[in-house]
C-alpha cells in the first residue's frame, strides 16, 4: 500500500517563562524532530507516557496547533503550507476523534445538528443530501433515527463518542486522528467503540492514527506502532515484531506493564521498573533522553544523543545497545 500520511523532522515548540535574564526566550519542545509514515487502509498507533508529545504531534498534524518546523504530507501534499480556502479543503481530508465524549459535544446543539456541522463549514452539499448523509451516519455507527433529535446529556458516554465519531465521518475524510478515544469510556463500551471503529475502517477504507497509552487497546486496533518519549520517537515497527521482540529499554519496560490472563506468560513475564522521574523538558540532557532511567544505560548514553536507524525488515530503534 502507498503511503497516505508521512511526517518527516516535525517539532512543536512552546514558549516558557524562565528566570535567568532580560528578554531571555526558553522553549519547551513538545514534539521534537519527529517522523513517521502511515499507509492508506491502516492504523498507526502512537504511544507514550502522559506528556511524551503523542497528542501534541497529532494535533500538529491536524493544524490544530502550530508546528514550528518539519513537513506533513497528505497524500503527497504538504498540509503545514495550505492557506485560507486550500486550508479549508484540507480540513476536509483530515478529522479528529476527540478524547473526552462529554466535552467535545455542543450540548446545546441537538445530536443530528452536530454531525451536520462539518458539512455546513466544509461542503456545498444540499440541505436534503446533508440529511440523508447523517441520516446514513447514524446507522453506520448504530445509532436510531429518532435519536437525532436529543441533546448531548440525553446520551450515555458509549452514544456520544459514536456520535464524534459520525461528525468525524460527515465529510468522507482520508484521515481520522483518534485521540485516546476510548480512554473515558468503561471497559465494556470500550470494546464496542473500538470494533465499530475496525468495522467502520474496513467498511470505508479508512485510515487512523490513533493516539493511546493503553498497550491492550493499541495491539487489538493497530498495523505498525511508534513509541514516544519526551518529544521523540524512540521506537517504530509492525505491531507483530513490537509486541515480540522490543527492543528499546522504554517500550520493554512499557510492554512488561501490560496485563495478561495467560497464566504461563504471566509466569515468565518480568515486571520492568522505571525509576526516577523525566528529565526537565525545558532543560534536556545531552544524550539519551531516557539515560537516567534506563536499567541498562552506558557511559555513551549519557553523552550521546542516539539516532533513529532501522534494521533489514524496518524496525526503527533510537538505542546505542540495539
């Protein structure tokens, strides 16, 4: 499959108020030199601790936030140069689940209203194809017609993300950034939004970069995975070989956490322990960014900033001992 979405050395940086000095600028890279490929029909995953850069990244991706530097690349189109109305078509092709389904909702808004809403900003469509398209959304996602005409606080969590994830789907984009989109949810809803996802992305051939902490959740919804740490990409690989063979000292340590109801594999696994707390964002080490809590670091990692290099079968590791 050809690439749909590709990311080449994207940083987000924000500025800080510092000490230190008159007009002294300091700034906190959220996503720092970043790159990663996506193929049109699959999922990539994009996982990491709280404050790792995974939802700064996709929201850079999606314009929602300014990125200072990189490209984006939409089916072969930079997104980070498009203006005014080519921006507005853009806006079009990529949409966003959003995380929390109580507050991503309009309540007052009726539900039929808000899947509709894209349309109305993004489309030319006619009021009767507008209809009969949220009219086939709401299907799609297992929702009843009459349900149309309730407001947000008349549905349960489960409801209102299918309702998101409709909007999403209003103006038949080529991209969908779920962010955590089930993190909010129960663990038995959760299971249902993520099949509808998978029967949604198969039924219309989507393409998802999906944003979560949860390795469970991530090995049941994606193709390849990219694991992040403190802005950077520290590994990326096909979900087979990540799960089988990690091989940076984090996604090992990650992976040990993930719970499992085979009693032979909990037998063997061996919880891996991160110590310590993340370096300062503002003020990063010199090299390894995971140095001062990794179990296995060297001298070099100290000193030496690791490069994302690739294997024979394209499995990405940013380690000195790989």
């Amino acid at each position: 499959m050809s690439d749909l979405l590709k990311v080449e050395n994207l940083s987000v940086r924000f500025e800080v108020k510092r000490g230190g000095g008159w007009n002294k600028k300091c700034y906190l890279y959220a996503v720092d030199d970043v790159s990663f490929t996506v193929k049109k029909g699959e999922t990539l995953a994009i996982v990491g601790e709280s404050g790792s850069g995974k939802t700064t990244a996709a929201l850079a991706v999606a314009r929602l936030v300014k990125a200072h530097s990189g490209t984006v690349a939409l089916a072969g189109e930079n997104i980070l140069q498009k203006e005014a109305e080519d921006l507005r078509q853009t806006r079009q092709k990529v949409q966003f689940i959003f995380q929390d389904p109580y507050s991503s909702l309009n309540p007052r808004k009726r539900a039929e209203a808000i899947v509709r809403e894209p349309l109305d900003s993004l489309s030319q469509k006619t009021e009767v194809e507008k209809a009969k398209i949220v009219d086939e959304l709401f299907e799609a996602v297992g929702l009843r017609p009459e349900q149309q005409r309730l407001f947000p606080h008349q549905f349960s969590g489960g409801q209102r993300q299918r309702i998101g994830i409709a909007r999403a789907l209003a103006t038949q984009p080529e991209l969908i950034i779920c962010d955590e989109p089930v993190s909010a949810l129960d663990v038995a809803v959760q299971a249902q939004i993520l099949n509808l996802l998978r029967k949604l992305q198969k039924n219309f051939g989507l393409t998802y970069l999906f944003i979560s902490h949860d390795l469970g959740v991530v090995q049941h919804m994606s193709d390849s995975i990219a694991v992040m740490y403190m802005g950077r990409v520290v590994e990326h690989a096909d979900r087979l070989s990540l799960f089988q063979t990690p091989r940076h000292p984090y996604t090992q340590a990650l992976l040990s956490a993930v719970p499992t109801v085979d009693r032979a594999k909990r037998a063997q696994q061996k919880r891996i322990l991160i110590p310590g707390d993340p370096p300062d964002p503002v003020n990063l080490p010199l090299g390894c960014r995971f140095a001062n809590r990794c179990p296995v670091a060297e001298a070099i990692c100290q000193t030496v900033e690791p490069e994302l290099k690739s294997d024979a079968n394209g499995h990405r590791t940013a380690c000195h001992l790989v």
